[in-house]
C-alpha cells in the first residue's frame, strides 16, 4: 500500500511537471537546483506571459547574492562582459559591495505568496501629471519605479507604495523623507565607481565623489537590509535581447545604453506574469513641455542626452504595446 501511495504522488509529481512544460512552451529554462533554493519567486504560473516570447530566460532571479555571483556570471555569461553588461574586471568591487548586504531575497514572505503577480513600472514622465493615477497605482502587486522620482506630494497621481525602486548613485534620495521603510532599493551599476561608492557608504567611511557624471548622495537613507544588486544580466538584456543595440559602435559615434526605465521593465518582465506601464509617454514635438511629473525640466534635456537612444527606446515601447505585451495607462 505504501509502495503504491508513492507511485502515485510521483506520476501526480510528474504529471505536473509535464503540463507546466507544454504550457510554458519550448522557452522552458533549466536553473540548478542550488541556485533555485534561494529564488523565490512565489508559486508557478500555469500559463506564460504575453511577453514570454521576448526573454531568453523566463524565470531569472535578478539580484545578486555574495554566495554565488561568481558562479551565477559563469552559467548566464556575465563573465565574458564588463560593466554595465557583466561582472568582467570588476568582479572584487562586486564582491566588496555583497559583502555589506543583508539580503539578496526577491520578495518577502507575505509577498512570495502571491503567484502570477501583476506589476506595474511607473516611469517619472510629465504625462502622468493630473491624471489621478494614484490610487490604481497603488492595486497593483508589485510597484517598480526609478531613481528619484518622488513619491511625496504627487500620491495622488502616482501612488503611495513601492515595491522596488531602482537607482544609481547620482539619482538616488538622499533626503530621509522620501525612504519607504517597506521597499526594496536596487543598484543599477554602470561603471566600477557605483560600486565602490556603495561599499563606502555601507562601510561608513568618507566617499570619494571624483569620477561621477553628477555628485552623488554622501549618505545613505536606507537599511542594508532593503538594498539590492541588480544582476548585469538585466541591463545586458534589455540592451541586446530588446532594443538590440549593435555590440560596438563606430569611432564616430558614443555608445548608447538603456535608459533604467527600460531597464526596469526587463526586470519586470522576469519577475512578474503581467506588466502595466504608466509614465512612459513623452512629448517630442514641444520641447518645452514638462519632462517629468515633478520639477521644472523640460523635453528640451531629453534631445541634448548622447547616452540613450531615445527614440529606439519609444519604438519598442510602441511595439511592445502594440502587441499586448503590456498594457499603457497614460497613452495620451
């Protein structure tokens, strides 16, 4: 009888198993168990997402961990890249930032629970000006926004809570005001600098702010335990996998690389089953219109910036909604 019992939780096992292959076609991607006992993702999806078609990996955990990031460049490639695409020659500044980090947790425990979850990335563009958006914002099961665009004053446009905020060091909050004690901030490093800086910090020494395109914060408003690093792999997709940018640009012109909005919809689609956009519309034929939903830049900074392609960015965004990758909520 018993022998028998154990037959049958098997064939359910793998009757499982198999349907979740079929369903999830052929895009079906093979993680090591050791790296999936510190994945938590949160319960499997019986159906893929609407966008599954455009990653490599559907199931990516996309933060680094000082245990095995090493091991982890190895097996996706991200040791045959330099920053902002892979750990390439700066792999002990990476190993210095992990070292002062609590966490490399996706989600709480509370949050693990919820499967299939729907995620909203709310980028900082002046559309999402008097739209009300707030409180829609807020439904959502994961909020992703970036760098410093605020929360305080503008909730009823943009919402109240956040799930993850990405940043660099020239764009991250320095004013305790604007910490949500219930987020998860994510580094986004593009050059070795970042993370020297956050290893100072975390270390409580005095920073070297030589070398950054812009001062960077001095101090640090947040927990270690909130603190993320986003794995390269990210960034490295979103550059190639979908706005296939060219690997080398010609002598004449300056590399381009993602903007983190774009960034933070790759990460998006690697942690989330639906993905709503709001915030990524902007104004091009009037240069004086508001750049973002807070301060006074206007759409005139946006043509002078030689480190994005802008325009390649919103041909994706375009395509992406097109096809119902994603669903707009400010499409005007």
């Amino acid at each position: 009888m018993r022998g028998y019992l154990v037959a049958m939780v098997l064939s359910a096992v793998f009757l499982y198993y198999a349907l979740h292959c079929i369903l999830w076609g052929t895009n079906v991607s093979w993680i090591p168990a050791v790296e999936m006992k510190r994945r938590n993702h949160g319960q499997p999806c019986l159906s893929k997402p609407a966008f599954a078609s455009l990653l490599r990996f559907q199931q990516f955990h996309p933060f680094l961990c000082a245990a095995d990031f090493k091991k982890i460049a190895s097996l996706y490639g991200s040791d045959k890249f330099d920053l902002p695409y892979g750990i390439r020659t700066s792999g002990e500044h990476f190993r210095m930032a992990l070292s002062r980090l609590q966490s490399c947790d996706l989600f709480d425990e509370s949050d693990n629970s919820v499967p299939c979850k729907k995620c909203v990335v709310v980028g900082n563009g002046g559309v999402l000006k008097n739209k009300s958006l707030g409180e829609r914002i807020d439904s959502y099961d994961v909020i992703i926004r970036m760098n410093s665009g605020p929360v305080l004053g503008h909730e009823g446009d943009v919402g109240r809570r956040t799930t993850f905020r990405l940043f660099y060091p020239e764009s991250v909050f320095s004013d305790p005001d604007h910490n949500d004690p219930n987020s998860t901030v994510i580094l986004t490093a593009f050059k070795p600098l970042d993370l020297k800086w956050l290893w100072e910090l975390l270390m409580g020494g005095k920073i070297n702010t030589n070398g950054f395109w812009k001062k960077p914060a001095v101090n640090l408003i947040y927990r270690p335990d909130q603190i993320r690093i986003l794995d390269p792999f990210i960034i490295r997709t979103a550059t190639y996998d979908l706005l296939h940018f060219p690997k080398v640009f010609p002598p004449n012109q300056k590399p381009k690389h993602p903007t983190t909005g774009i960034i933070a919809i790759t990460l998006a689609f690697h942690i989330c089953h639906e993905v709503h956009l709001a915030g990524f519309r902007y104004n091009f034929s009037d240069l004086q219109s508001p750049l973002h939903y807070y301060g006074n830049a206007t759409m005139s900074l946006m043509n002078k910036n030689a480190y994005h392609n802008v325009s390649a960015e919103q041909l994706f965004l375009k395509d992406i909604i097109e096809r119902n990758f994603v669903i707009n909520l400010t499409p005007d």
